[in-house]
C-alpha cells in the first residue's frame, strides 16, 4: 500500500480533480467516477478530498458503484479504515447505503478496526447499522477471547459503548459475562476505560430495568448481568471509593434511585466507620459527600453522630470535626454537612436539630484559623448567610 501512494504525477491527477471539484460541483461526480484505485486512495485521504467524497456519496451512483468495488480490495478497506480522513468515507458509505460487502469487511476485520485510533469509528459507525444478529457475531465471536483488552484500550472501548447506547442488555450480556470471567470488576472499574465502559453499562440496565413499558420477562437478562456487576462494587466499596476511576461508579450507585438497598448497604458497609480517613482522601471524599446527601434517615443519623461524636480526641486535642475542618478534601464533607444540618434545623429533613449547634460552636471556635483558608471562608460564609 505504501507503493501506491508514492508516484507524484497520481498526486497532481488528485490535485486536479480536487480543484476542478472547488471550481465546478456539477463536474465532481465525473471525475470521482473515472478515478483509478491509486487516486481514489489518494483523494480519500486528503482532508478536502474525502469531504468531496463524502459528498458525491450521497447523491451520485456512479461514484458510490466505483467506491464499492474499490473497497472491495481488502488492503484498501483497511488502509482507509485507519486514515484520519479515509475512515469518514467509509462511514458514510455505511450510512447512506448499508451494502454487503463493505459490511462484510468491517465485521471480519472488526478486532483489528476495533483497536485503531480512526477505524474503531468505522466499527462504531456500523454497529448503528448492522442488525442484532450481527452485532451479536461480532461480540460473541470476533471478539471473544479479548473481552478484557477491549474494555480497556483507549479506542476498543468505545465500540463497546456504541453497543450499550445502541442495543438492550440481553445482546451486550454475554459480552460482559465473558469479560467478568477474564477481568475482575474491581480491576474493571480502576482502569480508567474499562470503569467507563462498566458504568455505562450500569446505568442501561438500570434504565432498561426500570421502565415500567419493558414486561418483567423481558428483564430477566438484565438483572442477572446487574447482579453479577453489583455484588463485587458492594463487596469491594470502600477501595473503590478511593479509586481515581472506580469512585464515579460508587458515586452513581449512592444516587441511583433504583439501587436504594445497596446504596445503604454501601454506607452502612464501606462508610460508616470509615468517614474521618475516606473524607481525607481526594476521590473518596466525593463519595462520602454523596452519602451525606442521599443517605437514608438511620444512616444519616449514624454518620453525623460518627463525625461528632464517634471518634477521640488525637494527640494535638483535635476531634474528628476540627481536623476535617482543616483537610484540603474533608473540608467539603463538612461544607455538605452543614448544608444538611440546615435543612433540617429548618424541617426540609428528617434528622436530629442538634447537628446544627454542634457543627457551629466547632466553627466558631476555629473561626480566626478558618478565615485564613478560602474554604473556611466559605463556611463562615455560609453562617453568615443564614444569620448563625
């Protein structure tokens, strides 16, 4: 393929059809239909041609009748395929005429196109098209063996995303199964692709879960595949709260509504008792704010009194508040906190009103100290606002 691209009297033919393309439209369809395999290569992958491609693909025959037999050459389809601009010509061939053969070649090169930079869009683009069964061959079959090194590279995650996006869980479940076999969903998750791919999952089959439109029969492959993924993010919940990547999973199972149960066994598991060293952690500390939210009212209960009462003094005298006052992470669980002890000093929430007065003689005894600081700023800030 290399060869091809050589000669510079092909090059200037390109130039010529590209020019005489920007001059007349009208001529574009009768110089692309009479290009030769050389200049078609060419002309797809410069940045002006391949939008003029693109193009006369969508309206003129000719030039979509000399494509298809172009493409029909393997080492094309794939050396366009993998071009930064070559690749959009093929997907609009899949979009405007779904035909066979090119459909064909994506599928039975789907593993090597999967793990390209430009070609992972051309699998992308054909999922949209293909149909179930297909979709189905191409993760049970074309993929299968490298599930785990699909939901982590950084090009062949996204397909899988199209996959979730596009189709219900009964088609994607076999995938993921045969992915949890080879790849832990703790490993899974603290990679920075595969918690992607993970989460996304979650959340469609939660919504696919929960409509009450789709027949309890028709959910049955979906709770199964949710099972399999919760039980180890429950068992696992607190390293994962501390996790880069695995955290925003945990995070979304504490707002999920429809996961009420495991977000309390969540806090009540991998939370509570853990509150002071998660909240000085940079990504734990967002989970421990998303507890505090949502957090039923005995859980609620239990982390407050852990906070305010549940922890000794360390060897400087300071009680877990006054040191999470001070932290650069836990400063913002104690802003949430506050945030809801208002509310339910004001009766917008079930709780105890002593929470209130607790947390503010702790501020206003630290308050010289919190006005150096931009968080404590905000703090006093926020007393102030509610003439505390």
């Amino acid at each position: 393929m290399v060869g091809f691209l050589a000669p510079t009297p092909t090059k200037s033919i390109v130039n010529e059809t590209v020019n005489a393309c920007n001059k007349d439209a009208s001529l574009a369809g009768n110089h692309m239909s009479r290009l030769s395999m050389v200049e078609f290569i060419l002309m797809a992958c410069d940045a002006i041609g391949s939008k003029q491609l693109q193009e006369q693909l969508a309206t003129n025959a000719e030039v979509k009748l000399t494509a298809c037999k172009m493409l029909q050459d393997q080492e094309v389809f794939l050396a366009l395929a993998k071009d930064a601009f070559g690749n959009f010509v093929i997907q609009r061939m899949i979009s405007e005429t779904p035909i066979d053969s090119i459909l064909h070649s994506v599928e039975q090169n789907s593993l090597q196109l999967s793990f390209d930079r430009y070609a992972c869009r051309v699998v992308q683009k054909y999922i949209n098209f293909a149909s179930v069964g297909q979709v189905q061959r191409l993760l049970n079959e074309k993929f299968a063996g490298y599930e785990a090194q699909i939901v982590q590279n950084i090009n062949a995650s996204h397909v899988i995303q199209a996959v979730l996006d596009k189709h219900v869980p009964n088609v994607y479940a076999p995938f993921i199964k045969a992915c949890v076999a080879s790849l832990p969903v703790k490993a899974a998750l603290e990679d920075k692709f595969g918690c992607r791919v993970f989460q996304s999952c979650l959340e469609r089959i939660v919504r696919h879960c929960s409509n009450p439109g789709i027949p309890r029969s028709d959910k049955t492959s979906a709770y199964e595949l949710l099972h399999i993924l919760i039980v180890p993010i429950l068992r696992d919940a607190k390293n994962l709260a501390e996790n880069e990547y695995a955290n925003y999973v945990v995070q979304y199972i504490l707002r999920c509504e429809f996961l009420v149960l495991q977000r309390s066994y969540i806090i009540r598991n991998s939370i509570l008792h853990n509150i002071l060293w998660l909240s000085q952690g940079k990504f734990a500390s967002h989970v421990v704010e998303q507890a505090f939210v949502y957090a039923d009212p005995y859980s609620l209960t239990a982390m407050f009194n852990e906070v305010l009462d549940g922890y000794m003094q360390d060897m400087h005298g300071r009680d877990a508040l006054n040191i999470m006052l001070f932290d650069q992470f836990a400063n913002y669980v104690v802003q949430r906190m506050l945030e809801i002890a208002i509310e339910v000093h004001e009766g917008k929430r079930a709780g105890d009103r002593s929470w209130l007065p607790k947390i503010v003689e702790h501020v206003k005894r630290s308050a010289n100290n919190l006005q150096r600081f931009s968080s404590g700023k905000k703090i006093l800030t926020t007393l102030a606002k509610y003439n505390i």
